[in-house]
C-alpha cells in the first residue's frame, strides 16, 4: 500500500488537513502524521492533534508522498522551518510526490519545486508562488506536484491523491461511498 507523510505546524488548517488524512485512510493508504515538534499541534482554531511522530523521523524513500496541509499561521511555520524545505527538496529530487494545499503551496516555491510548474493555492497566496504559473482551479496536478485552493477543495485534493496513488477506479469508489459529487 501507498504510504503518504502529512506535516503538520501548529495553526495548521483543520479542514484541510483531517479530511486529507480521512480520505486517504479510506483508501488504505497509509498515513503517518509528522509534526514539526513533539507533542500536540494546535490548529489555528485550536483542535489539538498528537501525530504520530516528527519531521525529523520522515525520509522520502519510506514514503510515495509528502503533504502539506494549509492555514495560518501553519503554513508561516512551515515556511520557516529549514527541515520542511529540505524534506521538500528530498521528495522532488526522488521523483516522490508532492502536495500542498490553501497557503502551503507557497511553501513549496520557497523550497524551489514550482519554478515554472502550473500550481493552485488560496487566491491571497498566488503573488507568493514565485514563477509557478498559477491555475484558478480546485485542484491542479503537474508532474510529480499536486496542488489545491484551500478548505473548501480538500476533498477534491484527498480523491486526487487517491487516483493518483491507488487509481480512478479506487478514487470512485470513494467518492461514491462518501456521497461526494465532485465536479
């Protein structure tokens, strides 16, 4: 089974991140959740989330994929931390994939992957993707890089990602499980 890292700071998006990890999870793809220190991670309103381990213990070659939930001040604390660019940096070099969704996708220009690349993020964020030509869609995917607008685009971020590591088939069954008319 596909295995997918999901990184998590503290003012993190809820929406995002726990329909992301939920999605996934019904897939049966596994998902370790990764925060940027030990112990909880608040959200920015204030859910309280124990991962189940830190950054420092992620490395790309155990995992087919990285995500990076957004909000704020969440994706502010991923971007300012060297580990997550680094890690970033280790997933695209692999040929892994990688995700970010809401503010986050600006985190990954600032970790030079979206040069060039056509990407999504939440309309106050598109001036900060660097050179990444930005879509005005829900969901964006170029290459080995998947894109999404913000909370209320999670699902359509989670059944992409499904499609991508499991197949259409596996993202519709989902889907349809869940009720989603997405379109």
């Amino acid at each position: 089974m596909p295995q997918v890292a999901v990184l998590l700071a503290d003012g993190f998006e809820e929406v995002e991140a726990i329909a992301i990890i939920d999605i996934l999870r019904r897939a049966d793809i596994t998902v370790v959740i990764a925060g940027l220190h030990a112990g909880h991670v608040e959200s920015a309103r204030h859910v309280k989330i124990i991962p189940d381990t830190t950054i420092d213990a992620i490395h790309a070659d155990n995992f087919d994929m990285l995500v990076l939930p957004g909000g704020q001040p969440g994706s502010d604390n991923l971007n300012a931390d060297k580990r997550v660019k680094d890690l970033i940096r280790e997933f695209y070099d692999k040929g892994k994939l990688t995700g970010a969704i809401c503010a986050a996708p600006y985190v990954l220009a600032n970790a030079g992957i979206l040069e060039g690349r056509q990407a999504t993020a939440y309309p106050t964020f598109k001036d900060r993707l660097g050179n990444a030509l930005y879509r005005d869609k829900n969901v964006v995917i170029d290459g080995q890089i998947l894109t999404s607008k913000g909370p209320g685009t999670a699902l359509h971020f989670g059944i992409a990602i499904v499609e991508r590591l499991m197949s259409r088939e596996r993202a519709e069954a989902i889907k349809e499980a869940m009720l989603l008319q997405l379109s």
